[in-house]
C-alpha cells in the first residue's frame, strides 16, 4: 500500500526559466505535501533543469528524479517511464511550465476517492501574457460566447464566435458545478473538451500507456482512459494554469516542425480508429475541433514535395475511415487535404 494519495507525473525538457514556480506549486498544495508523490522526468535537459529538479529531490524525500541520458524529444515517453515508478492510487499529470492552482490536488482526488468514478475532470485557465480565460465547457453557458484571443483581428474574432465556433460546438447544456458521465456514448459532449490531461486524475488502473507520437498523445490517453470509464467533471474547479507561451522550446507541442505535424495527423487517425473500435457515433463531435486547429498547424509549415506527399497519404487515409462526417467534417478533410498539395 503506498503511503501517498496522489502520485504527480511531469516530463521536464529546458524549463529552467519556470520550473521553480511550478515545483512550488506542487509544494503549495492544500493537500499537504506529505500526500503527494511527485516523479519527474528529465528529458536530457541541457540547461539548469536537472539541477533544479535535484535540489527539490534533496529537500523533499517524496520528489524522485529520473535523469534520461538521451534526449528522446516527446513528453510520451517520459511519462510512461514516470508512471512505473509511481506507487499511489491515483494519477495526476503536470507540465514543466503550468502551475496548478492551490486546491488542485485536493479537489480532484476528494472527489475520486468518496466515490466510483474512474476519472474526475477539472478546467484550467489558459494564460498569456496580458489577460487569462478558461477553457471550454460544454457544461458552461456562460462561455458560450467565448473571449477572443486580445491580439485576434476583429475580422478573425468575428468568423470564429459567430461561424465556426457554434457550428463545431453547439449550444451548451445546461449548467451543473458537478457533472456525472457513466457513458460516454450517451455523453459524447465531454469530449468536446480539450485533452488536458493535467486537468485529471484517475484511477492508478485506468492508465493506459502514452502512444508514441510527437504531439496528439494526450488525445489517445483520454480516449482510452474514457471509453468504459464513469467521469465526473468538476465545472467549477480550475486546476491548471496553463501557459501560453511561446518563446523558447518548452513544449515541443509550440514547435511548427514536420516530425510535429506528421505526428499529429497519424495521431488523429489512431484517435478516429479507437472511436470505431469502440462504436462511438459521435467522432465529429470529438474530431473537428482538432482538424480546424491542425488547419493552422499546416499553415505555419514549410514542407517539401516529399513531406507533403506523405501529408496527403495521412488526411486521404482519415478520409476513408472517418465515417458520417457530415459538411463541416467533409470540408475541412478536403481543406486539409488541400493543404496538403
């Protein structure tokens, strides 16, 4: 029997300008640091990194450092490393540069613990450097008519709030501060929420090791961890403060690379083919929202003939397998697959 309640898993890569405030925030929790067991993954840093996470691992006896010799270059992998050294019932994620809010820990597990549920869900603020909003809910009226991004053009802001963001979302349900899923088939609307998975906790048996792609992991895990799984989610919680940086190499999800954006389409695929699997109806509800994220993703590129072959080949083979994806899913395949050429 483990003596934590909640085991913390967080990759690290080159975060030396934030990592403090983020192992503080750890530290800080309401929850008494003594309940927590927090295992952290170097991935090969080449700044100060491994000697910030090895003088918190001095002070705490209950942080653990695994210095890689390599650099393997995604969050995957250390992440499934980090979870065969965790001992406690329940798991939470954290990246190296995010912040949990002072009752984080607390409120997930309260929850998880006094009941049956596999995964219990929060939201997070997602902030830049001059304004803060929270992330989407479907349970959430009050964000219906979600804030635009300050430095959005009014012309964008105006396409995003009015066409596109109503037309992939939909109305919002009615406001509950505790929603309970025991299907997801019959509940299909939770997934119109981001991955996030630093906003979960869930049952040490439900994990489900990370897939191996360079970004849309975290897309894969949910899926699994979701489908024959009871959720609760918490719409008045926030958990995460979640940075929205964009200097530097933090996350290598901020990083417009080919390696990056091949990943993400194959992860896509693997997403749509675990939704078949399962016989969820609803994979555009889950879908579209990423294809219109991954339609800029293509944008920022620069990929050669080659590249874009391939690029081709990935969209026309969701193409064949993304069953009733009706208008919008049928149009922004073939705008992908536009930009592909």
């Amino acid at each position: 029997m483990s003596d934590y309640k909640v085991s913390i898993i967080m990759p690290v890569y080159n975060a030396e300008k934030f990592l403090r405030d983020t192992l503080d925030s750890i530290v800080n929790q309401s929850i008494g640091l003594e309940n927590l067991e927090v295992v952290i993954v170097n991935d090969a840093s080449t700044d100060s990194s491994g000697d910030i996470i090895d003088e918190y691992c001095a002070k705490y006896p209950n942080f653990n450092a695994i210095h890689l010799k390599e650099n393997v270059g995604a969050p995957h992998i250390p992440r499934n490393i980090a979870f065969r050294h965790t001992t406690a019932d329940y798991i939470m994620f954290l990246d190296a540069d995010d912040t949990y809010t002072p009752t984080a820990c607390e409120a997930l597990y309260n929850e998880i613990s006094s009941g049956d549920a596999d995964a219990v869900v929060g939201r997070y603020w997602r902030v830049y450097d001059d304004c803060r909003l929270i992330s989407y809910s479907p349970y959430d009226p009050k964000v219906n008519d979600i804030k635009v991004y300050p430095k959005f053009s009014k012309g964008l802001g105006f396409v995003w709030t009015r066409i596109l963001y109503p037309i992939l979302y939909g109305r919002p349900l009615e406001y509950s501060d505790r929603v309970v899923i025991d299907d997801v088939h019959e509940n299909p609307e939770i997934l119109k929420m981001l991955p996030a998975i630093w906003t979960k906790i869930i049952r040490r048996e439900k994990f489900a090791p990370f897939k191996e792609f360079t970004a849309g992991e975290d897309l894969n895990f949910v899926l699994d961890v979701f489908f024959n799984s009871k959720i609760v989610l918490l719409n008045s919680e926030v958990i995460v403060n979640y940075s929205m940086r964009f200097d530097g190499n933090l996350s290598i999800t901020k990083n417009v690379k080919f390696q990056l954006v091949i990943d993400t389409i194959r992860s896509y695929r693997t997403a749509i083919e675990k939704c078949n699997s399962e016989g969820f109806a609803d994979v555009s509800t889950m879908i579209n929202p990423f294809f219109v994220n991954y339609i800029n993703l293509l944008r920022q590129g620069d990929f050669d003939k080659s590249e874009k072959e391939m690029l081709y080949r990935e969209i026309s083979a969701i193409d064949k397998i993304y069953k009733k994806k009706g208008i919008m899913g049928w149009s922004l395949v073939n705008l992908i697959k536009i930009l592909s050429m």
